[in-house]
C-alpha cells in the first residue's frame, strides 16, 4: 500500500465551536436516546476511517459503569505535532474545533464516513467530560476536556511502541433527556460496521452490571455476503437460491452488492455509503434497484418466462429480497447531518451499469437459479393483481356504503387532524371503560377483539376485507400500500392502548407491524404512540376501613415505593392494599381517565422507526413458521419477560 502523510499539517481548520451546545440537534440530530448513541458512532466512525485507510485491525467499543463510553482503536493514533496555524496540538485542535480534521483535502483520508469532520469536537463539546490517550509508537499522550474545555494542553504520560487512539466520554446529562446508552442497538450498529468491512475485529462490551458483563466479538471474514446470511439466519427465512455477489471499481470508487431471496413476502434492502447507512436510500439503491428490474425482465423475455407485452413492476421483483449495497467513495455528498440519503449523481449509472453487467451473467451462468427467482417474481405478479382486484372490490365497497365509519369508532366531535386522537384499544370492556372516561371532544376509541391477522405472514390482498384490520385503516381514513394519503389522516395521534401482559405486547406488535409494512409514513411522521397503563393500584386503609389515598404504580419498583409511602405517612403504621391490573377492562372509566388518557397526567411513548423495525423482527421471529429462531429468542431474552402468561 502506498504510505500517506497524516501529520499535524493534514489538520485543516474551518471554524469554531460554539454552535454545538447552543444547538446540538443541529450536529447529531436529536438530544433524545438517537442522539446520545450517535455519540458514540461518531467517535467509532473515526476508528473506522483508519481502518478503511488500511491502518487499524481491531476496534473495542466499551459501556462502562454510569453510563460511560470507551472506544479504543489500535490505528496510526490521532496526530499529535503542533498545529502549523493553530500553535497547539493536532489532537486538541481536532477535539476543541468544529470541521477539524484529516477529511477536507489535507490527504489525511481518502475515504471516511465522517464527511462533514465535526465528530470528534462535537462529541467533546457535548460531553460532561472527555479523554483521549493517543498512542504514536514513541509515547503515548493524555488530554482531559471538560464540556469541551480544556485547562492542560496534551502531554506525554509514558513510553510505549504501540499506536492508537482511545477516547473516553461521559455525555453531558444537561443536554441529553438520557444518558442510558441501549446496548442492543449499539451491538446492531457496531455488527454492521463488521460486516461493512470484511475482516476487522470490533469487541462490543457492557459492563454497567459488574457481576453480569456482556461482550461479543464482531468478526467477519465473508463480509457483506455474511451479513445477508445472518439477517435470514435472525429472522429464519428458508432462503431461495445462494447469496449472489457482485463487485466492482470505477476510479477511486468501489461498489460490493450481496443479495439472496427468501420465503417472505418482504423487502429488506439496506444500503451504505462509506459505511455509514443510509436508511433513507439514495443514489446508490436506486442504481442498484433499476438495474435489477431491468435484469429480470430482460431475462425473463429472452428466455420465455415473460411474454413480449408483460413485465414485472420492482415491487414484483423486490418481494422476498434481501440485499446490502454498499459504496465506498472519496467524496460522499450526504443529505443531512445525520447522512440519510446518498447524493452523488455520478454513483447511480456506476452501481446500474455494474449490477445488469454482472447479474446478468450470473443468471446466464445458473440457469436452475435464475428460473427459481424468476418463478418467485411471478407468483408476487399474481398476487399483486389479486390485491388490485381486492383493493377495487374494497373500494367499490366503501363508496356503496358512503364512506361510513366502522360501527364500533367512537368518533370524537371535533373534526379537523390538530389535537384529535384515536384510541385502538384491545376488547370490548376495554373499549366501554375508555369511551366512558373519554373526553369526547376530541378522544376517539376503536375497540378491537378477537385474533388479529399476522400481516408478516399474508400478503396485501389478505388484508383488504380483513375484518380486525379494515375497521383500522377505515377509522384512519388514509388507506394503505399504494393508496396510503397522508393528508386524508383523520386524527393527529394514533394512540395503541393494550393490556400491560405477553398478550397486550403481542396486540402491540402484531399493529405495529402492520402499520410498519403498509402504513409506514404514519411512523416516519410520528403520529404513533403506545399508551402507558399502570400495573398496579396502591391504596391507603385508615382504622375506619376507609381507603382514602391512592397511588398508580407502573413498575415493581414503584409500586413498592408507593407502598413504604402510604404505610408509614405521617409517622403511623397503616395497612396498605395492592392490586394488580390483568387487563384494562378492570379499572372503571375514571381511572383510565385518570391514569392512562388524561393528558395532564398520562405518559405516552411515541414510536420511532427503530421502534417498528424491532417489532417486525420480533414478530418475524415469534409468529413465523422457523422454531429454532424463536427458541433462541426467547432462551435470550427469558430474563427480562415477567408475568409470562402462556
């Protein structure tokens, strides 16, 4: 490999720092849960730089005891020579100064995923403290930061022959609404970044509960081919074919696409741009999705699977894929801060033409493979037309019956999106307790009984005349799949209301995914929100039998706080009741109101995509027709289920 020069000199400032307290949402997106772990992508995304530079083998990405983060790398180590402008050191320039950095034409990287070079300062500015050990092979460094600020410049702790950087941070409770990192999904996001680049080694630990430490080893030779085989293996899908891989470089640009098709009726297409995801797509996936619906319907014709007048729409084509598109360029044009969407015009026609090339001869080259996708495309044509006859027929329907509200919607009186909401609540004695302790003037309920239709496991021509799903998307007033119109949204909160039990979770999911798959913008909107009832009621008895104070506990722990509170108030010993919540319909009108839809005083979570991807994969897992996955599902997470009722 040809050496680069990554010295102080590399360093390019551009300006100050100031900004990122007084407006972090612009520099990380949220100052929510996603912004807290987007610190710690940020500084990851660093390490990751240095190994896509062919400098760094190993990443170990640590949560230790409150809440704090440690990511070291084993790369070149941060440069540390006095800055030629600046008159300090590379390394503080780097963490006191936004977009300062090796990525803006100083020939530090050639490819990175941090574009716009301001993660290393804007994590420090939004952390209560930080520190950073460099290693140069000569000596190793120490600086200490607090909310950005520094009282010591870096200086030389020790001798070492070893290089790399390890930065620790505790992120600012000040800024962030929690400081409570998910370890789940940083293990998801660091596994991508595995997968994203075959053969380094990333150690993802957390180990907040000292007697319990979690760690795994994220190593993966086969790259992204690997990463489709471990989605199907998550998700336990039998798989249709073999995982079909194509390559290629145009310049400094490479492209590396991994696809297979499976026994679902889904898409999951995830596409990165210097390994950074973009979930919003870009030129790249369309690229990558043109050239296939060109592939096979090219092929199709010329083999007499189609006939000269029929072709198969990219839904046809897509249904039951799973595909990694993965780009690495030296100049990445991201939408937004936070990288959504891939913007360079110049890497749709290099993915399109690379794609129809190479898959193309794939399928000339397997026969028996190519006419098994084929087959699958087909069969998702007819079924596609059979939900356009179903959707017709649903259609016809509701204008014979003049667009009229399913019998069971309490419908609120105001009409008009802004400050209405619906309740989906599970059960007819559910929904009589909630349309009686309703504010009816802009609360509406849908009462929802019986087994609900796993869409995961149907297509979209199932759903259509579904009696549990139709009363939903009617009451909503929006549609869905292709006729989904968010401006026809007859209510500004959707608000899923279902017992606190292993059945209230399943309704939960079971709607969310079907909300997820056919209804998606009503998510990416936010206008989703899971009610929040209690589990248990705590009530005071006085000497005269009289209960005469009473708390709503929505935990364990509470309830027993709530239980030492009333029994010793006032300096007396009284007994104290306790009762546990089944369902909804056991509390009375007042105390829904009270307790679960009164605004003054209910808690609500409003659902965010990762939200719904996670129900999808959990319903996928428990409600498919694979064993082993949902063994090893629950085997993992059997711990944290309580009152397991089945």
């Amino acid at each position: 490999m040809e050496e680069e020069i990554y010295g102080a000199e590399q360093i390019q400032v551009l300006e100050g720092l100031d900004p990122v307290r007084k407006r972090p949402g612009m520099y990380i997106g949220s100052t929510s849960i996603d912004g807290l772990h987007h610190l710690v992508y940020e500084i990851v995304d660093n390490a990751i730089d240095e190994a896509l530079a062919g400098f760094c083998t190993e990443i170990t990405v640590e949560i230790l005891p409150d809440n704090i983060i440690r990511v070291s790398d084993n790369g070149r180590g941060i440069p540390t020579g006095i800055h030629p402008t600046e008159g300090i050191s590379a390394a503080t320039v780097v963490y006191t100064v936004l977009h300062a950095g090796g990525k803006f034409g100083g020939g530090g990287y050639k490819v990175s995923g941090g574009l716009h070079g301001v993660g290393a300062s804007v994590v420090n500015a939004l952390s209560e403290w930080l520190e950073i050990n460099v290693k140069d092979g000569t000596h190793e460094h120490f600086q200490h930061f607090d909310r950005g600020e520094y009282k010591e410049p870096l200086k030389i702790i020790g001798d070492t022959k070893e290089t790399g950087t390890t930065v620790t941070f505790k992120a600012d409770a000040q800024i962030f609404e929690t400081t409570k990192y998910d370890y789940e999904v940083l293990l998801k996001r660091m596994r991508e970044q595995a997968f994203l680049n075959a053969g380094i080694r990333i150690v993802m630990s957390d180990k907040r509960d000292e007697n319990e430490p979690i760690s795994e080893v994220l190593h993966y030779e086969g790259g992204i081919r690997q990463f489709v085989e471990h989605i199907h293996k998550v998700k336990g899908y039998e798989t249709v074919g073999d995982i079909i891989y194509v390559s290629g470089k145009e310049g400094d640009s490479i492209a590396e696409i991994a696809m297979q098709y499976n026994d679902s009726y889904n898409e999951c297409i995830m596409s990165f741009a210097n390994n950074i995801h973009t979930k919003d797509g870009g030129s790249h996936e369309n690229g990558y999705k043109n050239a296939l619906t060109k592939v096979v319907n090219e092929y199709g014709k010329r083999f007499n699977f189609l006939k000269e007048n029929e072709k198969l729409s990219g839904d046809d084509v897509r249904e039951g894929l799973t595909a990694i598109v993965s780009v690495k360029l030296t100049e990445c044009e991201f939408e937004g801060q936070t990288k959504g969407r891939l913007g360079n015009p110049e890497v749709r026609p290099f993915v399109e033409k690379l794609v129809q090339e190479k898959l193309m001869s794939y399928f000339e080259m397997n026969p028996s493979i190519a006419k098994e996708i084929l087959d699958k495309c087909l069969a998702a044509r007819r079924a596609r037309e059979a939900a356009k006859a179903a959707r017709e027929t649903a259609r016809r329907k509701t204008a014979m019956e003049s667009a009229s509200l399913p019998g069971k919607l309490a419908d609120c009186s105001e009409h008009g999106v802004e400050n209405t909401e619906i309740y989906i609540v599970e059960g007819d004695s559910a929904g009589g307790s909630a349309k009686g302790g309703r504010d009816r003037r802009y609360q509406a309920i849908l009462p929802l009984w019986g087994k609900m239709l796993n869409v995961e496991k149907a297509r979209i021509d199932k759903v259509y005349g579904n009696e549990k799903l139709m009363p939903v998307v009617t009451a909503l007033g929006t549609g869905i799949g292709e006729d989904f119109n968010m401006e026809k949204l007859r209510y500004d909160k959707v608000i899923i209301m279902a017992d606190a039990d292993v059945d209230g979770c399943h309704i939960r999911t079971l709607l969310l995914t079907f909300f997820f798959r056919y209804m998606k913008p009503l998510i990416e909107n936010g206008n989703v929100y899971i009610a929040q009832p209690p589990l248990f009621k705590v009530e005071r008895d006085t000497k005269t039998k009289k209960y005469e104070a009473v708390r709503y506990a929505f935990s364990d722990e509470e309830r027993d706080k709530y239980i030492e509170e009333l029994k010793r108030e006032d300096g007396k010993e009284f007994k104290v009741a306790v009762q546990r919540y089944k369902g909804l319909g056991e509390m009375d009108s007042e105390q829904l109101w009270e307790t679960t839809m009164n605004p003054e005083t209910r808690t609500i979570l409003r659902v965010t995509m990762e939200d719904a991807i996670r129900a999808d994969e959990i319903i996928t897992i428990l409600m498919g027709d694979k064993v082993m996955p949902r063994k090893d599902y629950i085997e993992k997470y059997a711990k944290t289920v309580s009152n397991l009722d089945v």
